[in-house]
C-alpha cells in the first residue's frame, strides 16, 4: 500500500511540473546545431504524448458506453458525456461515430513539426513571452498580447497561455474539433479504419489551412518530419497502446 502511495505522489509530482511548465530552461538557449534539435525534441515529445494519453482516456470512455442511447441524466456517466460533447463540438450528444472521429491522438510528429515551426525552435517573442506553442490567435484582449506587427484595423491578438502544456491541448482541441480540419480527421479516421499507424507525414498534406503560406507551409513540415525521422516517434508510442483504444469506428 505503501509502494502504491508513493508512486502516486510520484505521478502527481510529475503532473504538476509538465502545467508549472513555463518556456524552455535557459540551458537550451546555450545549446546549437544537433544538440538544441535533441533537446528541444525530447523536451516536448513527453509533453505531447502525456496529452494524447488524456485524449485516449476520453476515447476509452466514449468506447466503454458501448453506443448506448438515453442515458440517465442524473448519472455522473451522462455528465461526463455532455462535458465531452461540449469540448469537442458534436452536435448529437449520442454521435458515436463523431465522438470517435473527433476524439483521438495528434501524431507526435506533426505536433512536434508545427511546434518546431509555429515557434522558431522555442525563440519567437510569442512563445518566450505567452507559452504559446502553436501560433495561436484570440480576440479577447484579457488572454492576448498584441503582435507587433499587426496591422492597422486588425482585432486579433496573440493568445496568451499559463504555461506550455496548456498551449499544447489547445492546439490538439484545435485540430480534433475545428471545421477547418475536417480533412486531417477524415483521413485519420482511415488510418484506424484499416489499422495503420497514425503518421504525421501522412496527414502533414491536410494542414494547408493552418498557415496562410498553404501548401509552402505543408512542405516545410514534411521537410521536418523526414529530416528528424520524427515518424519513429509515433511508432514507438503507438506500439505501446493498449488495443481498447484504437477500436475502429463503426460507419453502419
């Protein structure tokens, strides 16, 4: 009982550093070429995959009410089920196959590609100054800073994020729920359809609406992906899984 006490404490200890979570030690400042690559990499790949785990868990659930239809509404089970509803934008509260469509993981390749990307390596002004990851906009003034080159009758801020972590579930709720991204959730779904990995490379191609620079900026991830073998990554944690999350969705 003891041993379980403690790997708890160790859990939550280990929880609570990835939300305290705010910019990159200074160490990595001092750090060029190869070496800044790795760190910053390995950095964010537990952060990233400690995220899909809590998007895996929601999946599990949505699997666990096997398709059941009017559930009690005083149940904590049916509560849990409109908080997921809401959080991920499905229309019906009972849309299986939305749920299951929405609520899966970002490649850690594409996510750690887009980080690469949306924050110069850790050393634009918006990720040292707002934790912000993925480029992320707003319009409310209270959780913006605004850009500095923002021009003239523009409302758009830059969002401003408590810490790293909470950067990285926006840009995952982003993908999994936003219209824009219908495309990269439609050929996921494919991929775990027919039971292959869920690949960054692949689904790069559907983020040509992420960046006005279109199929420029599709390019510059790909180029990342390959050049670092980042694939690997979602290999090896997918590997890993345990089966009852990755149920094929049911079209009939």
């Amino acid at each position: 009982m003891k041993y379980i006490f403690k790997i708890l404490i160790l859990v939550f200890a280990c929880f609570n550093q990835l939300l305290a979570d705010t910019g990159l030690p200074k160490e990595y400042y001092k750090l060029s070429g190869d070496s800044a690559k790795k760190y910053f990499f390995n950095y964010f790949k537990n952060r990233i995959e400690a995220e899909n785990n809590k998007i895996l868990h929601e999946r599990r659930f949505i699997i666990s009410l096997n398709r059941t239809i009017n559930l009690d509404t005083s149940l904590g089970t049916y509560k849990k089920l409109k908080e997921l509803q809401e959080k991920y934008k499905v229309k019906n509260i009972y849309d299986y196959n939305q749920y299951l469509e929405r609520i899966d993981i970002i490649p850690t390749s594409l996510a750690l590609a887009q980080a690469v990307t949306e924050s110069g390596w850790g050393k634009s002004r918006f990720f040292k100054e707002a934790n912000n990851i993925f480029g992320h906009w707003t319009y409310n003034p209270k959780i913006g800073m605004i850009p500095l080159r923002r021009p003239a009758g523009q409302k758009h801020f830059i969002r401003i994020f408590p810490n790293l972590q909470a950067s990285i579930s926006a840009y995952m709720r982003n993908l999994n729920r936003t219209a824009a991204y219908s495309d990269f959730r439609k050929k996921r779904k494919k991929m775990r359809e027919s039971e292959n990995i869920i690949n960054g490379l692949s689904l790069s191609d559907t983020m040509n609406k992420y960046s006005g620079i279109g199929h420029d900026y599709v390019k510059i991830l790909r180029s990342i992906i390959k050049t670092n073998d980042l694939v690997s990554l979602d290999k090896k944690f997918q590997s890993n899984l345990n089966k009852t999350y990755l149920i094929p969705i049911n079209t009939n």
